[in-house]
C-alpha cells in the first residue's frame, strides 16, 4: 500500500510539472508509425499496451464490469494489443490480436478484430466483413488503448458485455459528408461474440459436469449480483448519428443506436441508446491548444420472459410423471423473468496541453426486482498525463467510487501505464 502511495505521488508532481511545460510541436518521427509497402498495398503494424496496479476497499474482480478492467491489485495486464492495417486503394483490413492477465492469473488471448472493408462505393457507402467491434453507441468501437478512463462504464459492461458488442458478420455505413455538417447511418448482422473467456484450463475428468458447470457459467450473474443477460447467435444492430460543426472552434454530434437479437435462453433483447457530445478547441482545426470534450450516452435495456431449458425438456416428453400430472401445469422454476433497465454515462475531458488531461465520469445503471439486478453509481475523476509531445506514452491516476444497492460503498484507486506504436488504424 505504501509502494503504491508513493508511486501516485510520484506521478501527480510529474503531472504538476508538465501542466506547466510550453508547447512544442515536433514532427513525429517516421519509426513511431511506420508504414510499409508491398507493391500495391500498404500495411502499418501497431502495438500498444496498457496495464494497471492499484488499491480497492473491495474484491477488484467483482467490482470490474469489462474484460480489460483492472482486476487484480498487484498489477492488471489489461491489453497487449498487436495490429495490421491494410490499405489498397477502396480496399482495406485490419486485425488485431490481444492478450491479457487479469484475476484469474493465466494468460487469455483472442481475436478482437479481423474485417475487411471496401469504402468509396458510389451513393457515400461502404461495406465491412469478419469480426468487428459493432457501430453502436460511441463505447463500443474503442479499443482499450483509445479509452479515456481506466475502465468501461458500468452501463456498457452491463448491457453489452464485458467486451461489448463484438459480431462476426457485416455491415453496411452510409455518410454524407459537407463542410459544417456530417451524417451517417450504419447496419449490420452477425453472431454475437461469446463472453465466456478461456483461461487454458479444461477438466476432461467428468464431461457432464463440466457441461453443467459451463451451462451455469453462460447462464451465470452478472458483476452486480443480476442475471447476465447478453446477446447470444444472430443480432442486428445499427447508428444513426449528425454531426455539426458551427465554426472552427465548436463542434456537437448527436446519434441513436438499436441492437436486436436473442440471449442465450431464445429470450428476445432489444438495447437502445442516445448520445450527444460537445468539444471545443482553442486552436480550432490546428493541432494543440487546450480543448474541452463533453459526452453523455443513455441506454435502454428490455429483455422478455421466456422459458429455461428444464421447462423445454419437459414439453418434449422428457418428464412423464410431470405430464401425468397436466401438460399445461405452470412451474415458477420453468421460466426465465423479462424485466427492463437503463442506465447512463457522462464524461467530460479538458486537455491543458498536449501533456495534461484531466477527466471526470458518472455513472449509473438502474436494477430490475425480476433480473435480481442492483442500482449502481460510481464517480470516477482521472489525470492523464503524456510523457512525450506525441502522446505514446502515458500514466493515468484514476479514482472509483462505487455506491452498490445492497453492497455498500467501495473505493478504489488505480495507476495505468500505456505505452503506443504504429500508425492510423483502419476503422
């Protein structure tokens, strides 16, 4: 704890002392992104990762709502992520793979993102295929070394998963671009990304246990004691979204997204969400300068009733003393609850200079008595600072209060390290 404590001083009087530093702008040198060619392609690799170590009040595990969260005290590999992008002509690709180290103390690796794309189609349209980070809400197509906190919003983690909206599948993006004005509308279907991660340990020892405990696993609780309710197979999902940029300085963009699809148990969920973000930059469309971003984003979640797979069994025949009895007899324990939720986030972030950010989100997700879930706040304050004038290396001290219906109060503190390479990535 001590170790710790010094270490947050440390980073504060660094931060102190660059606040004060003047800008300079110098060129990026050619190594921190370098592209590559191989005759009509061009390919830039990427790197980045980020890690966290901290001190909580509480058990970090069940406190963290996303996968990358920091879990562990003495220290969260929360992402080492290794990226290709790919770019000839209308055609591009990109994929990243990613590694971690969290609570559960064994490495887990996996595929984020693997798509190709082909954009310039006449009418403004463009075209994704292969696994991707879906077009929904501003969160979910982030990867975690673009995150302005150490951690996903409750909200999100929540609602989406503790990866977010992950799909193998496609989707298709109109935009209509113009010199104060922009607009978009993007669709798209595919399976959604299984949420049980793999930690390379499997007991072949008694197959219809493990079987049994994967089932509870998939069909399991959530971080805040509710019932996991995810996608599951076939989703589709869509964004709608305006921006306006009034002059050089003041920009806002507004958006709606929907996904639709089922869970696990067939039962249909539907999550829909608003958005709106303000930013204002003291050098306008000139880099630097000091600027201000501000976004909320509200979801909406509503799952329906359905039946577990006990009560399936029984209807096929499987349980005959139990359709002696009358087919048509109703059993509390043969369904799975509906019950609706909603929940929000609001973040501002005000860059001082290209070495200084400092940030504040809030949080909330409202329960349901029917999904077992709680009511949740947390206020997260954040101060970034950027160790070179390019903002590849970074250290982050980031505080969590947590207000958990039934659970009481935690608190939490958290220094992240992040390091980056490569260059703009394909999105």
């Amino acid at each position: 704890m001590r170790f710790r404590f010094v270490v947050a001083v440390v980073v504060l009087s660094v931060v102190v002392s660059i606040s004060h530093a003047e800008e300079s702008g110098p060129k990026e040198p050619e190594w921190v992104a370098p592209t590559g060619t191989l005759g009509p392609l061009d390919f830039t690799p990427s790197a980045h990762f980020n890690g966290a170590i901290g001190n909580s009040s509480g058990d970090t595990e069940e406190l963290a709502v996303g996968h990358h969260d920091p879990t562990r005290e003495d220290g969260t590999v929360q992402g080492i992520e290794v990226g290709l992008s790919l770019r000839a002509g209308p055609v591009e690709g990109y994929a990243v793979h990613t590694f971690s180290y969290g609570a559960g103390e064994e490495w887990e690796n996996e595929w984020e993102e693997a798509f190709l794309k082909l954009r310039d189609i006449p009418g403004g349209f463009e075209l994704r295929g292969g696994r991707m980070f879906a077009r929904f809400g501003r969160q979910n197509a982030k990867h975690l070394h673009a995150w302005d906190f150490a951690d996903m919003p409750l909200v999100w983690g929540r609602f989406l998963g503790d990866d977010g909206l992950i799909t193998d599948g496609g989707d298709v993006t109109w935009l209509k671009q113009g010199i104060g004005t922009t607009y978009g509308i993007t669709a798209g279907y595919g399976d959604a990304k299984s949420h049980a991660h793999d930690h390379g340990h499997v007991d072949h020892g008694e197959e219809e246990h493990e079987d049994g405990e994967h089932h509870e696993e998939e069909h399991g609780k959530d971080h805040d004691g509710g019932e996991e309710v995810l996608f599951s197979d076939g989703v589709g999902s869509g964004r709608a979204f305006a921006q306006y940029r009034r002059n050089d300085y003041n920009s806002f963009e507004a958006g709606v997204s929907l996904a639709l699809g089922e869970d696990e148990a067939e039962r249909q969920l539907v999550v829909a969400g608003a958005d709106f973000s303000y930013t204002w930059r003291e050098n306008g469309l000139e880099p630097g300068g000091r600027a201000v971003t501000w976004l909320t984003e509200v979801l909406y979640r509503d799952v329906e009733a359905g039946e577990t797979e006990h009560g399936e069994h029984e209807e096929h025949g499987e349980h005959e003393e139990h359709e002696a009895q009358g087919e048509h007899e109703a059993h509390a324990d043969d369904t799975l609850p509906g019950g609706s939720e909603w929940g929000l986030y609001s973040q501002v972030v005000y860059t001082h200079n290209r070495h200084l950010d400092t940030g504040l989100r809030v949080g909330y997700v409202a329960g349901d008595d029917a999904l077992a879930s709680s009511d949740r706040f947390r206020v997260s304050p954040a101060i970034t600072t950027y160790l070179d004038p390019f903002r590849r290396v970074m250290l982050r001290v980031q505080y969590n209060y947590d207000d958990i219906q039934g659970a009481g109060e935690e608190h939490s503190v958290w220094l992240q390290a992040g390091l980056s390479w490569g260059g703009a990535e394909v999105r």
